[in-house]
C-alpha cells in the first residue's frame, strides 16, 4: 500500500514541473568552454593533486547512460530497485543521473572536448531509485542507498529531496556509521521553503547554491542545515542518448561536491568521514556573513585548498555531528536533503527533479 502523505520525492534542480533540462546543440567541442564551474573553483589546478582514482562514488538517481564517450570505463554495473525491477542502473530515460555522472566523473573527450567531472578517474556505482515516467519511492531510495554501502561505496550522491521516511533516515545514519560520505542537495526555491530531507539529518553534507558570481543562487533553499555550497546555475553535463543539457539547481551543486568528496578521498584515504567534511568545511571560502550562514554554509567548497591545507589537530566527534565541525551552529547541525529536477506521478507519488532544465 502507498502511503502517499510521506512518499512525496523532492528532485534537486527544480519543483516546477513543466521545467525539463534542455538538450543543447552543440558539437563536444564547444562543452567545455561552457563548464564555468571548473574555472570558478580552479578544478584544473585541483586536478593536479587528485584526480579521485580508487573512489567509488554511488548515485542513488534515475539510472546512468553509459554510452557516452564521456563516461567509457568510468560506470560499474549497478542496480534498479523498484517494483518488478531487475535492470543494472545503466539504463536512463531522464538523463538527470546521467547529468551528475558526467559532472561527478566525466573523463572528457580528446583535445580538451567534452563534459569533463570533477574527479575523472572515480568510478560511477548507478543505483536506479527513480524512474522518471513511474516516479519513485522512499523505500527505493532506501534500499539503494543500503545497497550502495554494501558495494563498497565511498560516496553516496543524493541529488534528490524526499518525505521523512524513517526507511531513508536508518539507511543514512547506516552509512554514515561505516564510514560513507552521503552527499544531499537541499532543495530548490521556491518549491522548498526549507532544507529537505535526508539533506537536513545530522552527518549529512547538505549543499546548497551559487551562480556564477559566487552569491547565492534564487534557486537554492536556505537553512541552518546547510553546510557548504557550489555552483547550481546555467550548469552543462551529459543527458540520456547520448546529449548534452544544461539547467539550474541544487542537484548540480550536489553533484560537484561529491565529486570533490571523492578527490580528497582519493588524496587522503585515511581519513574519516568526519574528516574528510571537515577538512572540505574548514577550507571552504567564506561568503555571506562571516562564519556558517544558512545560504552559504561554512562557504563554497574550495577543491584546491581542501586537497592543500594542513588542517591542526583531529576534528572532535564526541557529542559532534559528522557533518559538521564542533558543536552545532546557526540552530542546526549538518543537515542532508535531496532533491531532482521534473516530476512524475504515479499511484500517487510525486517526484520533483531537484535540477531545473532551462529552456
């Protein structure tokens, strides 16, 4: 039976409905001079230290489109869930999951052409939760995201918002005790007045928006879960069949700081979870008031600092959230949300793609 008052889907980009991503025509040659982002935070010099090889980054989405040149060899066989499901999670009628693999783990295409990641040598795990035309369910988030764990994921990128179930919080607070960095976008304005969940739960590294001047982007929602932000407007990446798209929205930031995760994962393999956010949180750069705001969190992530800076001492957990530095700030703790972009209905379950596709 369908509890429909608590399966409402939330998808990290846009909670317009009518808003899909828009197919670009353009040749592979002219891609990646629209990659803004990868100037903005200096990924090339990022890149010089870390390239996220050996990381195993789990997207809990609608499937991955591997036949791109983009992604050859960058995605692992995976897992549909749902009703009936038996698929490997390679198969994308979306192109939303697709759209966060290329800016997670794009690898480019020769002389400099293409959707190039942040961290082009991690590994895509696709976990099939959402099925575009079908919709999708809490319980499918949270058995992918379960299944992600048991396969060795690093690095759970949900783009993606969803209703409180407590399914989706005991899969969460599981893979944060192992050790997995779970990476949620917080929502898209003004469909999301507030942090969503599971980007609010303390642990989680809960990102919100910037444009392209480094301010907060309309489209973000805000809140004292936030914990660092990235960029989320006019963001261009892989769609399904083999396409380019761009769109606005909190998926696009989640989507790049995972993949920064899986940089300093791959540069520090050592660290803890813990860790890992807090060296992301202390290196960030500060925008908005000074220290953690709710627009902002702790700042924009900073890839070349966070894979740089000698960071003094542990961080300390005791009585601390792990995705947060110390004690709680701002009323909240380091929160987790996800959101996509598009919406689809079906036996009463609704989906909202936390990615806005511009027209």
């Amino acid at each position: 039976m369908i509890r429909v008052a608590r399966s409402m889907i939330v998808v990290l980009a846009v909670a317009i409905v009518s808003m899909p991503l828009k197919p670009i025509a353009a040749s592979a040659d002219a891609i990646r001079d629209r990659q803004w982002h990868l100037v903005s935070l200096e990924v090339g010099r990022a890149q010089q230290l870390s390239v996220g090889e050996g990381v195993l980054v789990a997207v809990t989405d609608t499937g991955v489109d591997d036949r791109h040149g983009e992604l050859a060899g960058a995605v692992i066989e995976g897992k549909e869930f749902g009703e009936g499901a038996s698929g490997n999670g390679k198969a994308d009628t979306d192109g939303h999951g697709t759209a966060m693999a290329g800016l997670i783990a794009g690898r480019g295409l020769p002389n400099g052409a293409g959707v190039l990641g942040i961290a082009p040598k991690a590994t895509i795990l696709p976990v099939q939760t959402i099925h575009s035309e079908f919709g999708g369910s809490p319980e499918n988030l949270a058995a992918g995201i379960t299944w992600a764990v048991s396969q060795g994921a690093q690095v759970i990128c949900v783009a993606a918002v969803t209703s409180e179930y407590p399914e989706v919080r005991e899969a969460v607070e599981a893979a944060i005790r192992v050790g997995v960095v779970v990476v949620a976008g917080v929502g898209n304005a003004p469909k999301s007045k507030q942090v969503g969940f599971p980007a609010k739960l303390p642990g989680v590294l809960a990102v919100a928006g910037t444009d392209k001047g480094g301010m907060h982007a309309a489209v973000s929602a805000t809140g004292p879960e936030v914990v660092l932000s990235a960029p989320a407007v006019d963001i261009i990446s892989l769609d399904a069949f083999g396409k380019y798209s761009t769109g606005d929205g909190t998926s696009n930031s989640t989507a790049i700081v995972a993949g920064v995760v899986a940089l300093v994962r791959a540069k520090f393999p050592d660290l803890s979870a813990v860790e890992v956010i807090r060296r992301l949180t202390a290196t960030a750069t500060d925008r908005g008031k000074p220290g953690r705001d709710d627009e902002y969190g702790y700042g924009i992530v900073n890839p070349v600092a966070a894979l740089t800076a000698e960071l003094p001492g542990p961080a300390v957990t005791s009585g601390a959230s792990p995705g947060g530095v110390g004690e709680r700030r701002g009323g909240g703790g380091v929160g987790v949300g996800w959101v996509v972009v598009g919406v689809g209905v079906v036996g009463g379950v609704a989906v909202w793609w936390l990615r806005r596709r511009t027209r």
